[in-house]
C-alpha cells in the first residue's frame, strides 16, 4: 500500500514539473516575441525621424526687440531677437558666475541684473524669461 501511494506522488509531481517548463517555453517565446516587436518599433520610429522636415524657427521669435535700459546693461542697446537676448544673458551669467552652486537652476543676481529682476536677489532660470519679457518691447 505504501509503495502505490509513493509512485502516484511521484507521477504528480513530475506532471506539476513538466508544467512548468513547458509554462516557462511559452513564456520565453512570448518574451522573444516582444523583444522583436520592439526592435521592428525602434527602427520604424528611427526611419520616420530622418524622413520628417526640419522644423522652421517661429517668427515671433526672431522679430528684433529693443531692450530697455536696465536690460541694455547687460546685452547691448541693439535690437535683438529673443533668442539672442537670452543667450547674450546666460553669457553675462556664465561670465559672472552667478549660478548659483548648489541649486543650478537659480540665479543669484548682481547690481545689473537686480535692476532687471524687480529688486529680487535670486531668481530662477523659468522667472528669468517673464523678467526679460517686461523690459524688451
């Protein structure tokens, strides 16, 4: 009686085994499968990029604007696009050290730019942008 009752536990278990490789087989093939979708995904968006056309420059943002006195300090009085006013500015920044070290996405204003951001010692990269808008016209 024993013995019959050890070989049917046997035969289960190798039943619940065989189970589960051939669970883990599906499972690899569905694996593989998604890994190929993804690759065939990847090279699609890839092609698509290179085919799309380059994006033109908005023309609002190239209209020249004659920045004021307290922002003439610190680019110039020419008339400049936004684009260029801004970059003029993060050279004035870069040049002066004025990012602040532990946080660089705040602004630590001197004498000049103090002027141009309403009294506030430190302003933040995103505040900066409203600030410039005020004093070019």
């Amino acid at each position: 009686m024993a013995m019959a009752k050890s070989r049917s536990k046997s035969k289960s278990r190798t039943k619940g085994k065989a189970k589960r490789t051939v669970a883990k087989a599906k499972l690899k093939g569905k694996v593989k499968k998604a890994v190929v979708k993804m690759k065939v995904r990847r090279a699609v968006i890839k092609k698509v990029a290179k085919t799309r056309a380059k994006r033109k420059p908005n023309p609002a943002f190239m209209k020249p604007l004659r920045p004021d006195d307290a922002l003439a300090a610190v680019v110039g009085s020419d008339p400049l696009p936004r684009t260029e006013i801004t970059k003029k500015l993060w050279v004035y920044i870069k040049r002066n050290g004025l990012q602040d070290k532990v946080n660089r996405r705040n602004i630590n204003a001197d004498e000049k730019l103090r002027a141009l951001f309403d009294g506030k010692r430190m302003v933040s990269m995103f505040e900066m942008t409203k600030y410039v808008a005020k004093h070019a016209n």
